[in-house]
C-alpha cells in the first residue's frame, strides 16, 4: 500500500468517499455549465436575469443533489430501482390530470418553487430498472422471447405516456437509450436486426402511401417531413427556426463574432435561443472553435463515465453507468443534429447548456449514480 492509499484509509469514511470521488468528471461537469451560465448571460443582453442566475442556483442545487447520491451506496439505488421507475410513471400519469400546458403541450407539473418534468426523471428511472432487471437475470435468460418482452414494456409504457403530452424527442430518446441498454446487456443481434427493418419497412409505405387512398399520415405531418428535407418550402412557417438556425451557424465562422456580438441573437432573429437553439447562439459568438470545444468537453464526460463502467465489477454499476453515459450522449448529439439540420426540431435541450430546471436536476442525480458507482467500486486491499 503506497502513502496517499495509506492517508486516504486513514481519515474518516465519508471524507474518504469523498476523495474517492471522480474529481475530473466534477471540474468536466463544472466546465460545462460555466459555459451554460454564460450563454445565458449572453443571450439576456448582458445580464444574470432572466436566466443566468436560475440556472446557477439550480446548478448548485444540483451538484449538492449529485454529492448525496453518490455518497450512497450503489446497492441501494438498485434496490430503489424499481420503486423509482413506478414512481416516474405515476408521475407521468398525473401530467395527463393535473400537468400545467406550456406552448401546446401538456409536460409539467407546478410544484410553486419549480415546474417538473416527469419525463426527464423517466430517462433515468428506465436506465436504473433495465439495469436493475439484468442484473437480477441469469445472463442465459437475455436473449430468450419471454425475457426479452418484459424490458421492452419496462421501454414502451414510459413512451406511449410521453407521446401523449405530446413530447417527440423525449419518446426518441427513450426508446433510443432502451435500445442501447439491451444491446448493452448482452440481447441477440437478430432482435435489432428484425426492429431495424421493421422501421425502414414503416419509412418506405409512409412514403409510398402519399397520395393514395391509403395513407398513413395526415397531410400536414407529410409537410411538416418536407419542410425537414427542405427548409426552404416554408421559411416563413415550419421552416423558419431552422433556416435562422443555419444562418446563425454560417456567420459565426472559424472564431465566432464575438461574446455578445451575435446579430441573429442580438436582433432575436433566433428562436428559443436560450433553451433548444443556444448551441447555434454559441457557435454564432464563438463560432467553429467555440463548437468544437464543446463537444471536447461532452466526449472528455463521456470518457471518464466509460472508464467508471470498465472499472466496476458488479453488473448493476456497469450498466447504470453506460446507460447515464448513453442517454447524455443522446441528449447532445441530437441537439446539436437538430440545430445544424441533420434531425427534425423535437425540442430536446443541450445538456447543462440550455436553460432548464428539471433537465439539470435529474441529470446531475444521473452523474450522482456514477460516482456511487466509483467511489464504491472495489479496490485492492
């Protein structure tokens, strides 16, 4: 045993719980809000309110809220698994009664000192009781039908909820990281083989029933399809927050315009730039190289959570760990899919980035679950 391994076993157990923390991932997750704080700053005209000083409040909140779940052990919160996956649904099921209504959809409920969202608890909640599922199955049992129906309802029930609000993205997302959590557990490949052409089989009659006297879709969704291929059909309409979005983009360059000097912000010629949109506001000021270090910034969390999974040796810790990791990888790569135009606008914010309370809240108790999972890993004696 070296000195510092010495040191640290010698001070108490929850200061040492919380040397054994992962430090890098701390100041990474640090960073990234920082970045946040100041595009809200930014997209404000210079100023802490509307939107800068909650979002820092809400960020300290959620750290502290990271600090207690990770201090926990792991085998806890896969005892709560299951509890925390019924509770998210019966909050999902009490949007559809009492959820508040904010721009045509019906995702909240008004608690007086925040607006929460079920569905933000529900990407978590799924990822813990899939984890949870597996590792209480024997693994010859994954691949088997039965077994392998009960986690796709565990993916479904949260889904068909979700879309009903309606709230697309969050559906995507879901069945996107329940995917992922399976193949991570070891399913059969012909599974996802059969779904996979299943959905291109679904793409290919959408299309081929336009016009006919069996279409699929309504005449508006198949504009809003073509809006998507084409912006420009609707620039005015449908079309328009991707078109500023593109514009933004293109005049920030390699070095951006600078902080505050934006003019498609400036000129609120951008919508919702402070939530869905703030990536565009940020490569506008910063442009290609203030893009880019973001994106470093995501990939160096997404290492750290890779290397907490490959150093866990209990099969619950790995999988919650690369399902976290999944879904906050999922989280920024179809924002910034969707303001760039490669992906529909779904309205999924940029993670830590884009002004929101209950997105940072349940994403930093996520973070909190992969530090548990570190600092309870077993280590040598």
């Amino acid at each position: 045993m070296s000195y510092l391994e010495y040191t640290v076993k010698s001070v108490p157990s929850g200061i040492r719980k919380v040397l054994y923390m992962n430090w890098p991932l701390n100041l990474l997750l640090i960073s990234v809000a920082c970045v946040g704080f100041l595009m809200l700053y930014s997209v404000a005209g210079g100023s802490f309110s509307p939107w800068a000083e909650p979002q820092i409040e809400r960020f300290g909140l959620g750290f502290a809220v990271m600090l207690a779940v990770a201090m926990v052990p792991i085998w806890f919160w896969r005892n709560m698994a299951a509890l925390a996956y019924l509770l998210s649904l019966l909050l999902l099921v009490a949007v559809e009664f009492f959820g508040a209504v904010g721009m045509g959809a019906q995702r909240w409920i008004d608690l007086g000192f925040i607006r929460l969202q079920p569905s933000e608890l529900a990407k978590i909640t799924m990822v813990m009781m899939l984890a949870a599922y597996y590792d209480w199955l024997p693994s010859e049992r994954i691949s088997r039908p039965l077994w392998v129906l009960l986690p796709v309802a565990i993916i479904l029930i949260p889904t068909y909820l979700v879309l009903r609000q309606p709230d697309l993205g969050t559906a995507i997302l879901l069945v996107a990281a329940g995917g992922a959590m399976l193949f991570l557990a070891g399913v059969h490949w012909a599974y996802f083989a059969v779904v996979l052409a299943a959905g291109a089989g679904l793409v290919t009659a959408v299309f081929q029933s336009r016009g006919t006297d069996w279409q699929l879709l309504k005449n508006y969704q198949y504009r809003r399809i073509d809006t998507f291929l084409d912006p420009s059909t609707d620039p005015l309409g449908a079309g328009y927050h991707i078109t500023q979005s593109k514009i933004a983009l293109g005049s920030g360059g390699w070095a951006g315009r600078g902080f505050m000097q934006g003019t498609q912000t400036r000129l609120n010629f951008l919508p919702e730039k402070h939530t869905d949109f703030i990536f565009t506001t940020l490569a506008e000021e910063f442009g290609f190289v203030g893009g880019v270090s973001l994106l470093t910034l995501y990939s160096l969390i997404l290492v750290f959570c890779i290397a907490t999974a490959l150093a866990t040796r209990d099969r619950f810790s790995s999988l919650v760990t690369l399902g976290i990791t999944v879904t906050f990888f999922l989280f920024f790569a179809v924002n910034m899919s969707m303001v760039m135009g490669l992906a529909p606008v779904v309205g999924v914010p940029l993670p830590m980035v884009s002004y929101g309370g209950s997105a940072m809240l349940v994403l930093m108790a996520a973070f909190g679950l992969v530090q548990s999972a570190h600092i309870h890993r077993p280590r040598q004696k």
